[in-house]
C-alpha cells in the first residue's frame, strides 16, 4: 500500500508539473506542441503495426484490404517459428544464444575500441594523424560487399572459423564509431587534462576517470549502432560458419524467410521472426535515449 501511496504522490506532483507548464505556454508554443504530437503518433505507427502484425492469424496477414490492427491475436506465429526449427536438427534457442553472445562481445568490443582510437586521435598529436583519420573516414565509403574475399582469407588463416571470434572480429572495426567519438572528444579542453597531469594522474587515469565520463552521451550511441550492427549481421555466419551450431539467429531466420514474396507458407513466421528481431533493438534504443539526445545537444563541457 506504501508504495501504491508514492506511486501515486509521484504521478499527482509530475501532472502538477506539466499543468502548470503548460499554462505558461503561448499559443505558438501550444500549437508547436500539438504538431509534434501528432508528429510523434505518427512515428509510432510503425511500432504499433510490426507489434500487431506478429500476432495476427493467417487468414488476417492476407486480408484485403489490410488491416492495422489485429483482430484475433494469436501466439501461434511463435509456435510456428519454434516448430520450424526442427527442420535444421537444432533447436530455436540455439541461434538465439549465439546471437547474444556475439552480439555482447561485438559490442563491447567496438565501443572500446572505438574510444582507444578516438583518444590519441583527438588528444595526442602524432605524426601522420590527420592521414590516419582521414583513412578511418575513406573507408566509410566502401561497400561491405567488396571486402567479403579479404576477410574470409584473413579469417581462414587466423583459424577462426565456425568460432565465436569469426563473427566478432570481422566487425570489430566501427569507423563511424571512431568518427563520432573523436569529434565528441574534441569538444574537451586540453586545460583539464593539463590540470589532472600537474595533480599526477596518469594517461590512464584521465581517460577511463575524465574522458570516459565526459563522452558517456556518445558512447551510448555508439553503442545503438554497434548493438544493431552485431544483431542484424547474418553475412559473418553465411561466410565464415560451416557448422550450423555456430550460427547465429539474423541467418537462421533469414533461411526461413527467403523467397517468400509470392508465398502463403510461413508468412506468419516471417513475422513473428522479424519482431524477435526488433525488441532487442528497441529496448537497448529506450535504455539509452537520453544519452543519445544529449550526444545531438551537446555543445562543450557544462
């Protein structure tokens, strides 16, 4: 009952709140907010519909015309996508694992990676650093498609395939990561580091106690895009994993899906499966969205 009480002592003061600024709101402001409203729903039709289109029946994926809501929601879509694994000898849950585990280490691994990079970049000039940044930057422009025989030969010769590293390492590198970082890192004045180095802390010491902190919004996002990256990657197990145990769930779900254009069979999977795609990316979104919105916003040290 006591924390029903704060619950609701919560929701009356935040309403309080809002009400209150809203009366101090212009008609201009009121009509901005209302058009952003709308915009809002609108942006979250998209949600709605992906949520509601996995759970509708077969008659309902293919009725004319089609609906946004579902009428007679169902799990069987799920309990089709489960069933359709024992076609592969290998249980459902198995991809699943292996997408977690490489989507962590993927993760972790280019946002560390990406701050090791950024920081000399940023902070220690060094011979060469405009011609190392620049070669980060060229190779955003080149397409993944043209690099799939260097990295299968590299990857052979290292011995990593049908392993965990094979999916990690290929993707390890994030320019665009490394790009948002350093210009996040720029913004820092040289005064503070300075500072920290007369009270006598080390190289490591200001980065993983001053520079990690401060560059927290930009991480966060890189992390969103590392995060969508490592989950959706279906080539590394297409490429590099012979063994079907060593796949992960992007490939598994993209063999159920293929050629189903002009197809009635598995439709209903197809969409079960591409909401079990989307949660993760939402959830990791809605855990760090204020990160993000602070990475658009920041403008210098506060």
């Amino acid at each position: 009952m006591t924390l029903f009480r704060r619950m609701r002592s919560a929701i009356s003061r935040t309403w309080s709140l809002y009400r209150s600024d809203f009366r101090n709101l212009d008609g201009t402001q009121i009509a901005l907010l209302i058009l952003l409203s709308v915009l809002a729903v609108f942006m979250l039709l998209p949600l709605v519909f992906i949520f509601n289109h996995a759970f509708k029946p077969l008659h309902e994926l293919f009725l004319f015309p089609p609906t946004f809501f579902v009428k007679q929601a169902t799990m069987q879509n799920f309990i089709d996508l489960l069933n359709a694994s024992q076609d592969t000898f290998l249980p459902v849950t198995r991809f699943i694992l292996n997408s977690v585990i490489v989507t962590v280490l993927s993760t972790v691994g280019m946002v560390v990676l990406g701050a090791l990079c950024a920081y000399p970049l940023s902070k220690h000039p060094f011979p060469g650093r405009k011609l190392v940044f620049g070669t980060i930057l060229l190779s955003i422009m080149i397409a993944v498609e043209t690099m799939g025989i260097p990295r299968y030969i590299v990857v052979k010769y290292l011995g990593i395939m049908n392993t965990y590293w094979g999916h990690v390492l290929p993707i390890l590198a994030l320019p665009v990561g490394v790009f948002l970082m350093k210009q996040f890192m720029d913004q820092v004045p040289n005064e503070l580091m300075e500072a920290a180095k007369l009270d006598g802390a080390s190289e490591w010491r200001i980065f993983t106690r001053i520079m990690i902190p401060i560059v927290s919004p930009a991480m966060a996002t890189i992390t969103i895009l590392s995060f969508q990256t490592a989950w959706g990657n279906a080539e590394t197990s297409a490429l590099f994993m012979q063994n079907d145990a060593m796949k992960t769930l992007p490939f598994y779900v993209e063999s159920l899906t293929s050629n189903l254009a002009n197809s009635v069979a598995r439709q209903g999977v197809a969409a079960a499966a591409s909401l079990i795609m989307f949660i993760p990316n939402l959830i990791i979104f809605l855990l760090s969205q204020r990160k993000v919105i602070q990475t658009m916003a920041h403008s210098g040290i506060k």
